[in-house]
C-alpha cells in the first residue's frame, strides 16, 4: 500500500474551471490534464506541491491545500514521460510565432526539480544569431528586485520589466528582444528571500504610471512563483495596464507570449516616492 502523507498538493475547483488548459503545460511532471473539459489531477504522486501552475489559470480555479496525499514520486521530475492515457500536453506544444524547428533536448543526467537538474547541450554557430559586441540596452542600476527603490525615476512612465535572474543568460536576445527601452528588475523566485517583494511591486504600479508589465520567466516549474508574485502584486495595487507573461526555454527559446487580463483590487492601496 502506498504510504500517504500530509503535504502540499493542488486542488481544483471544478465550477471555475472552464478547461481552457492553460495551465497544463506549465506542469513538467504531467500532474495536469484534461477530462471531458476539465482539468484533473491525473496522479497524486505526479504533484510535486511548488505550485509552478497556479499563475497559468486566468479564472483562479487552482490553488495549493495540504491535505494526506500519496509522496511526490521523484521520477516524474527526472524527465519520465506521462503515459500516452494521460494525454499531457508537450512543450513543443507551446512554441508559437512561426518557429519550425525545436533543439534536441538532453537527456538529464541527475533526477530532482526540473530547475536544478544537471544538464548540458552544444550550440552550433550557426544557431547563434546575436552579435559578439551586440550594445547593452541596460539603462539603470541597480537591477535586483531587494535593492531597487520605488522612488527610482527610471521607472516612472516606463514599461517594467521582471525577469527571472536565469532569463538573460539562456535567451541571448535578451537585451535587443526585451530589454530596450524598458525598466528592469530581476529575481530569482526560488533562491531569493521574497520578503517585501509583493509590496515593492505593488508600488511601482500603483504610483509610477507604469504602462505595462512584463513578466519573464524560465520554463522550469519553480520560476512560476515569480509570476504569482506580479500577479498578486497587480491586483492588490489596482493596476490596469497591460500584463504580459513571457516564457522561456533553457535551450534559448520564446516558447510563450501571453496577455494576462488584471484583476484589480481598488481597496487595496500602497504608498510610493516616486512622484504619482
């Protein structure tokens, strides 16, 4: 009999999901699919409780409860595929704007969370399109979320970018495709100590006339946090501009650019320097 614990796992609420499964390929362990227009949880043992799919539903029809529930399997994150029943969409899946041709992806050569999982692959030269000396379009200092101030003029009337710290070192367009012309702050939503993030966050959008919110993050589960963090800042700050969310590959790849719609919350209000 398999031993249940009491842990983290996902729960979903079938009267908010409409199963438009979005929120399916954010899951590399294939813990989500769809069944007769609802996403269900297709294994426990699938589920590893980071919560990397909560900022993929745009109706909030998922949220993470602790409750007995059978042990993460390990496997799942070392690169096992679901089985064909489970129907799990691909990454591949996710590639959109004309791309024809996917990177061979390596084998992993350690097993844990996808995001911390050894691995390594070549790069031709001719897959390397951005040049040697391409200019810095980085415009501000500093760069990381705990030491930026909201009083900052760079950020004002600018479009904010935050990104995942790992977005500028596996995308080399990074500075040519994201960054110019924008503000940034980077973080890392699984190494950082977010104390304060939220609110940080929250003031920049409600008082600096921020129009538009850029979230970049790496595929792997773990960088979802990151997305959760902006969108409940956006929300607890009232913020009506445009959000979007930007996926990465490690493999140098835009698998994803999506428009999420705010959710404003107007009795909820912060404080900021910076002049609005």
């Amino acid at each position: 009999m398999t031993k249940r614990i009491l842990r983290d796992i996902i729960e979903i609420d079938d009267d908010l999901c409409d199963g438009c499964g979005l929120c399916i390929p954010s899951c590399e362990e294939g813990a989500l699919v769809l069944v007769d227009g609802k996403v269900r949880l297709a294994e426990e043992a699938r589920c590893d409780g980071a919560g990397a799919c909560l900022g993929h539903c745009p109706r909030g029809a998922l949220r993470l409860i602790q409750r007995e529930a059978e042990r993460f399997d390990e496997r799942y994150a070392s690169g096992m595929q679901p089985s064909a029943t489970q129907s799990a969409p691909s990454l591949e899946s996710l590639v959109a704007f004309g791309k024809t041709a996917i990177p061979q992806r390596p084998a992993a050569i350690s097993a844990g969370c996808p995001g911390s999982r050894s691995m390594a692959w070549n790069t031709t030269p001719s897959s390397v399109s951005v040049p040697a000396k391409a200019a810095s379009a980085l415009t501000q200092w500093p760069i990381q979320l705990h030491l930026l101030s909201p009083g900052s003029s760079f950020l004002r009337a600018r479009e904010l970018l935050l990104a995942a710290d790992c977005v500028a070192f596996s995308l080399g367009s990074f500075h040519g495709d994201l960054l110019e012309g924008r503000s940034l702050a980077i973080a890392c939503p699984k190494l950082d100590d977010p104390s304060g993030y939220e609110e940080k966050i929250a003031e920049i959008l409600a008082h600096c006339d921020v129009p538009a919110l850029r979230v970049v993050i790496m595929e792997v589960p773990c960088c979802g946090g990151l997305l959760r963090l902006a969108s409940t800042a956006a929300k607890r700050a009232g913020y009506q501009g445009e959000i979007e969310v930007i996926v990465v590959s490690r493999f140098g790849e835009i698998l994803q650019r999506k428009s999420l719609t705010p959710t404003p919350s107007p009795n909820e209000s912060t404080g900021c320097a910076c002049g609005g």
